[in-house]
C-alpha cells in the first residue's frame, strides 16, 4: 500500500504564508511601523485559522 496526501499544496501555502508574515514582523519591529505590525497579526489569525482547520486528505492506493 502506498499513502499519499491529496492536499499537499495548502500545508506548503501555510508555511510560505508564516514564512512571509515572519520577514513582515521582523520589518515591523525595525522600524516600529504599528500599522504593518497591526496589519501581520490580522494575516497571522487568518493563518491561525488555516492550520487549524486544515485536515489533511488521505489517498491510499493499493498496488498487488
């Protein structure tokens, strides 16, 4: 048997989506921007949300 995941691209989003939202936060910071800060927490829930609601979809193909 041989397991595969249908759904691999949306974990691969997710991490390209936390990935940016840590360079956006780490700017935010440097330049103590409040309104980019303000504005990577409201993507962060958002992707929150995403990892918490993702479930992932298994295909089982069976080789004889």
């Amino acid at each position: 048997m041989k397991y595969e995941y249908s759904n691999m691209n949306e974990p691969r989003e997710i991490a390209t989506t936390l990935e940016m939202l840590n360079m956006k936060l780490q700017l935010a910071f440097q330049k103590q921007d409040t309104d980019v800060f303000n504005e990577a927490l409201t993507e962060l829930k958002q992707a929150s949300e995403k990892v918490n609601n993702f479930k992932p979809v298994i295909k089982i193909n069976v080789e004889d």
